[in-house]
C-alpha cells in the first residue's frame, strides 16, 4: 500500500468520526439559539449529550462485531448516509425536545459504526511500528468536530440560523464518501502470531472500558466547564475562550507526540499510564492556581488528562489487530460512559459546591484509573517475561 493511500485511509478515519459527531457537537454550540427556540435549559442539553453517549456505550461492543462481519467499507457507507441524513431531518423536522432527542439517539447508533470501522480498516492497513502514531492522529476526530461545531457559530448560526448549520454539516459527507476506497489490496500478514500473553483477554478490555470511562471525566470537565470556571478564576470571557481553543489545540499535540515517542522506542502501556497520573496531579492542583498559573495548569490537564485516548487505541488493537472493531469497540464503550455521565455529575458538584471540587472530582477519578491500569499493564508485562 502506498504512503498516499494510508494516508487516504488515516484522513478518512478522522474525518468519518467528525462527521458522526457533529449532530451532537453543533447542538451544544448552537444551543443558544435551539435553547430558546424549543424552551430549553443548560441541564437538557446535558441530559441529551448524556443520551447521546450513553446510546453510543451500548449499541458500541455489538457494532464492532457487526462491522467485522460486513466489512469495514460498507460500514463506513452506511455510517456517512446515515449521518448526512440525521442531521437533514434535525434541521427539517425538530420542533420540541422530544424530536431533538430521538434524531440525537438515532445520531449516536450511527455513531457507534465509526469508530470499530475506522479502527478496523487502520489496523490492517498500519505498519506496527507507526500505530501509536496513526491512532493517535485518528483520534483527533472528536476535537475536529468540535472546532467544525465552534466556528459554525460565528460563521452561520448567528447570520444565518441554527438549522442553516445543519443543513450545511452533511456536505461534509461528500468529502467523507469520497475517501472510502473501493479497491484495496490484500491487507499485510501479521509479522507473527498474536500469543496468549499479548492478547488482552475479555476481562482486561473491560477493566480498560472502566479506565476509559473514569479518564474520560476530564474531557467532561474541560469541554463543558472550563470557560465557566475560567472566568471565575479571574480571565474575561474572551481570554477563556482562546484557553480552551489553546488547550484543545494541546490535546491533539499530545496525542501525536505521544504516539511518535512510543512508535520510536516502545513502550505504549507505560505512556498511556503516564498521561493518565500525571493528568490527575494536573487536576489536583487547579483549585489553588490563579492567573499565568491556572492557564498553564489547563494546558497541561489537556495534554495529559485528554492526551490518552490514542495510546488506549494502540495498546488494545495493538494485543490483536485481527479483531480491532470488536475489541476496541468495548474500550470505546467505556469512553462514551464517561462522556455521558461526566457532564451530568460534575454540573451537578460545580452547581451546588464550586468548581474546586470539581477539579478534584477529576482528579480523583484520574487518580483511580491510573489504579486500575496497572494491573492490566504489568500483568502483560509479567506474561511476556
């Protein structure tokens, strides 16, 4: 396969993933015009970003096994259709909650293709020696969409209107379909068997969903909160808004340094491990930053509290590339886990305490998957000795 072609294949997987999740991201960014349109306060959308993730953990592990059973292609086909349809009729059809809801569910079972897709096709398609590299690149899918849904705002919704966004999202599906490609050649042998002490084992992969689902905390926290607590730490509000463009920014960062570091002298358990500790002391330590220090402090926690996910990619598909949707579909599971509920709880804590507690909240939820992990990761040490 050619370097044009993998990279073909690598931009595909990000950009599939964007669009799968732009529904959700456009609603959030949009939501001050959908709020007041359909009557709507700060804790529906949290409930219908917990709807959407949460639909998302629970058709996920089922859908991996699907796309390995039809393929990766025609997966990814029915994912862009889908996608470009969901948010047509959000545009067309939503007149109440209820209707927002339902679109945004239908979203997200459309959304649990993409990711066992795109890991799928990645996996057979990626040299072992770039694939932290390649996965951590992949997952910068959802930040993409974030940005896609940020400068809608300026750019459309506030001229044009909210529906007009989404009416606009699905030429991004061209672009998308265009990328899948219709002949590949065979995929590359392994270089060796997978052994028995390589092979994350079913119980592993589930200790790594819950690792997933308390790491992604932080994203709940950073993505929902930060520009709040921001301007309550003392930045105005134009000031916040470039930290978490900075901070975003630091999250991708991240994850392709992280996975050119691992890719060159190994080690990928060890690093994903590392990011996730040295993300809690991050966290741990924001309630008693102010100024140049709390900015840093936010930098950080995106680089290491949500500069893993990439490197939890790797090391799953990593034990057993022959069944990447399948497996990384659970972890995947966990991910949205946290992403659904995170919100939720941590509005709740920042709502009736503060937002320091909530930085510990974080940082404790960090602190215990870094436990968690570690059993996981040293055991496939000791396997392998």
């Amino acid at each position: 396969m050619t370097r044009t072609s993998q990279l073909r294949l690598l931009t595909l997987g990000v950009l599939l993933v964007t669009l799968s999740t732009l529904p959700v991201f456009l609603t959030g960014a949009a939501f001050f015009q959908i709020g007041s349109e359909l009557a709507l306060g700060p804790l529906a959308l949290g409930a219908l970003t917990a709807a959407f993730f949460l639909t998302a953990a629970a058709v996920s592990p089922r859908l991996g096994r699907w796309v390995e059973r039809v393929g990766w292609q025609k997966a990814m086909r029915m994912n862009i259709v889908g996608s470009a349809l969901l948010s047509t009729l959000i545009a067309a059809l939503v007149r109440n909650a209820w209707a927002l809801g339902a679109l945004l569910v239908a979203g997200a079972v459309v959304y649990g293709i993409s990711n066992p897709a795109a890991n799928q096709a990645l996996a057979q398609y990626t040299s072992p020696r770039r694939i932290a590299t390649v996965f951590g690149i992949k997952h910068a899918g959802i930040p993409s969409s974030t940005l896609l849904a940020g400068v809608a705002v300026p750019t459309v919704v506030i001229d044009l209107g909210w529906r007009a966004a989404f009416l606009i999202a699905p030429l991004l599906a061209v672009v998308v379909w265009s990328l899948v490609p219709r002949h590949l050649p065979d995929p590359p042998p392994a270089v060796a068997p997978v052994r028995d002490g390589d092979r994350l084992t079913v119980s592993e992969l589930r200790r790594l969903a819950g690792v997933a689902a308390l790491g992604a905390m932080a994203a709940g926290a950073l993505g929902t909160f930060l520009v709040t607590a921001s301007v309550e730490a003392g930045l105005d509000e134009a000031t916040a808004g470039w930290l978490q463009f900075a901070g975003s920014g630091a999250s991708i960062g991240a994850r392709l340094l992280a996975g050119l570091a691992v890719d060159r002298v190994g080690g990928v358990g060890k690093a994903f491990f590392s990011l996730l500790a040295a993300g809690a002391v991050a966290f741990a330590l924001l309630p008693w930053a102010t100024g140049v220090w709390f900015v840093l402090l936010v930098v950080a926690a995106y680089a290491t509290g949500w500069g893993w996910p990439g490197l939890l990619t790797a090391t799953v598909v990593g034990s057993d590339r022959s069944s990447a949707a399948s497996r990384s579909a659970i972890t995947q599971a966990g991910v949205f886990v946290g992403g659904g509920v995170g919100p939720v709880v941590l509005g709740f804590v920042a709502d009736r305490l503060s937002f320091d507690p909530m930085w510990l909240l974080v940082a404790a939820s960090l602190a215990l998957a870094t436990l968690i992990a570690a059993p996981v990761l040293l055991g496939r040490r000791a396997r392998r000795g």
